[in-house]
C-alpha cells in the first residue's frame, strides 16, 4: 500500500492525537491515586517511562472506527496499567533481569524491588477499576444491561489473557521450558505477546457497542496482528538473538526465508478480518506497512 504525503501526514497526526489523549490520560489519573507517597511515585515512573502505547492506542483506533460517540478512554487505560505492570514483573532480578528500560533505570533499580513488585500489584487492581469506570461512563448513553455484559465480557478477558492461562503462563515457559519446538515457540509468543494485544482489540471493539457474535472474528484479528507484530519485531533483533544465543526467536526458529513467509500471510490474514469487521481503514493500512517496513 502506497500512500500519498497527504495521507501519511493526516494518519501521523491521528495517531499522535490518540497518544496524547493516552498521555494525558495517565497523568489524571496518576493525581487521583491518593496520597503523594514512594509507591505512588514508582507508579508514575513506570507509567510516564516513554512507551510508544501501541496497545491503548488500538483499543482507541478500533472503538474511533466502530462508534465514535462512545469513550473508552478508560479501557484503553486498562490495557496500558497491565502492559506497564507485566514489564515491571518481567525486568526483576529474578525474571529477565534487565537493569534499563527505555534507557532509563528498571523500576527495581531506581525504587528497590519491593517497591517493584507493589507497583505492579497496584496497576493491575488499577486496570480492572478502569473496566469499571469505564462502564459508569457508558452507562449515560447506552442500556444498563448492555454495560454489565460489555463489563463482564471485559473481566473476563483481562482475566484470561493476563492471567495464569495468558501473558503469566507465557512469561514463566519463557523462563523456564526447555521445549524449543516450533509449536512450543510459537504458543510462548502467543501467551507473553499477542495476549495482550486481544486484549486490546477486545475492550476496543465491546466498548464502542461492537458486536458480541463477531468476538472470534475480533481475536483472530487480534491473533494475526500480533503475530505479524512479533514476527517482524524477531527478523529485526535476528543477528542480534542469534549472536547471544536466543532461542525464542520466531525467525531464528524458522529461518529468515520462511519467517518472512509466515509474516506476509499473517497480515493477508490480518487484512481479512478486517475487512469482515469493516475495520480496514486508512490508519490501520498504515500499521501494515509499518509492520512491513521493520
């Protein structure tokens, strides 16, 4: 897909228009956390460390495209509480042990490890308290009944892809399986990666009055986005994996050739259920090439 400066330039800004809403999103709610305290604090550095905020911008992108009437701001908070928590938890000493993030001290360094481990407690109990504010706000436009389900449809997945059965389960195989087959590889990708991007097409598309019967379609969409998402992200750290002596690389595991192969067919796949969810837009277009690009 090729685009006209014109395009490019309006689609750059809608997506900087959706980030800053992210951003200041955060910030509010940071003030009303309660009282100024070191645990505070270590939220706020985590949350304000520079993310891209891919994942709460898709949920924003997605409910844009369904109804724009309808804010999920709230939602799109959530699935950026439970990002930011899970790299927290992965970047501890006794996880991955990354000493920087977004080149600037892992949170363990900069507030100490129990501090650590807190803050990313709080930011999950936080991400299910935006499901629920975010279902007060619907609540003034659309029917009470339709809001418990959306909310509960909403717990539910936070709860299965986050949790033991999800992004948990994929960190600990990540740690810990001795299982380098192609399969096992490509269900630690699933679980630690894409997990957290179903969550975000999900909450995207039930908090903007999408329809329930179309939720497999939305997951598989989901599935194929990440999964091009991951597999462009491993071609581009290949030599660097392979040097260290990485082993969950999709790439490496495949070979560059076939790796490649699996990337064009996932975004083909990704294209299709768009288009079945009416979702194939300019912004999302751009997204392609981007994941094509890297």
């Amino acid at each position: 897909m090729i685009f006209s400066k014109l395009q490019k330039t309006n689609v750059l800004i809608s997506f900087k228009l959706l980030k800053d809403k992210i951003e200041k999103s955060i910030k509010k709610e940071i003030l009303q956390m309660g009282e100024k305290n070191i645990l505070r604090d270590a939220v706020e550095y985590s949350l304000l460390n520079g993310g891209k905020r891919y994942r709460p911008i898709l949920v924003l992108l997605i409910a844009e495209i369904v109804n724009k009437k309808f804010d999920v701001t709230c939602a799109a908070m959530c699935v950026e509480f439970l990002h930011t928590a899970s790299i927290i938890a992965d970047d501890l000493p006794s996880m991955d042990d990354e000493r920087f993030r977004r080149n600037k001290k892992s949170l363990h360094l900069k507030f100490n490890e129990a501090n650590a481990i807190l803050a990313s407690y709080s930011l999950i109990s936080l991400a299910y308290e935006m499901i629920i504010k975010n279902g007060k706000i619907l609540e003034k436009s659309m029917p009470k009944e339709r809001v418990n389900g959306i909310c509960i449809l909403a717990i539910e997945t936070i709860s299965k892809f986050a949790g033991i059965n999800g992004a948990t389960l994929g960190q600990h195989l990540d740690l810990f399986s001795k299982d380098l087959t192609l399969d096992n590889i490509n269900k630690i990708i699933h679980l630690k990666t894409i997990s957290l991007f179903e969550i975000s097409f999900i909450l995207g598309w039930i908090f903007a009055g999408g329809d329930f019967d179309k939720i497999e379609i939305v997951k598989k969409c989901a599935y194929n986005f990440g999964m091009a998402f991951q597999i462009a992200d491993d071609l581009e750290d290949y030599e660097e994996d392979l040097n260290k002596g990485k082993k969950i690389n999709i790439a490496i595991a495949l070979g560059k050739d076939t790796a490649n192969k699996n990337l064009n067919k996932a975004i083909e796949d990704f294209k299709e259920g768009l288009k079945k969810l009416n979702l194939y837009t300019e912004p999302f277009r751009y997204l392609i090439k981007k994941i094509k690009d890297i």
